[in-house]
C-alpha cells in the first residue's frame, strides 16, 4: 500500500524541520550528525507525530459519516488528546477510555 493513495484530512500542511543537536553529537564523539523531526511543532493540541497518524484516521472516519470517536491510552496520554482536539474539530464526538 502506498501512502499518497490513502485519503488525508491535510492536518499536516508542510515538512517539519530537522534540528541539529550539536551537544548530543559532541557526546557521541561526533562520529555522526545527530539531527531531531520536530513533529512537535505540528498543528493540534501540542502537535507531535500522532497527528500525522489522524490524518489519515480522521480522513476515514469523515469519508465514513461517522460522527463520533472512541479510543484508549493512558491518563496523559498525547494520542487521547489530539484524537479529542482532532475530533472537535470535525464536529464528532469523542469519547476516551483512560487505563491507569
């Protein structure tokens, strides 16, 4: 299955950058560059790599008609968190099952 033929919701408008960490390469005898993704810098309740994850969920889920969503994590859990902000807003319900 190729990515690009999957339907998205466009959460993820532009590449986030890549930042050079020069202090961890220095401690890893710079024998390589040591760069960061900063997905953290993507749109939603705090960004991070799991919206990348929705919006591909969320495209389905629109495509589909449903209007509400449920999911699990962990008390402060990231994917519970912008799975709610996602759900929002696309007018859906949400609905989270948080397991100690």
């Amino acid at each position: 299955m190729h990515l690009a033929t999957l339907a998205r919701r466009g959460y993820v408008t532009a590449p986030t950058p890549l930042e050079y960490l020069p202090h961890l390469t220095q401690s890893l005898g710079n024998k390589v560059r040591i760069y960061m993704k900063r997905d953290d810098l993507l749109p939603g309740a705090g960004g991070g790599n799991k919206t990348r994850k929705l919006d591909f969920i969320m495209a389905q889920a629109v495509m589909s008609h449903i209007d509400a969503v449920i999911t699990c994590g962990a008390p402060q859990s990231n994917h519970c968190r912008l799975t709610l902000s996602w759900a929002k807003k696309e007018g859906m319900e949400c609905h989270l099952v948080l397991q100690e």
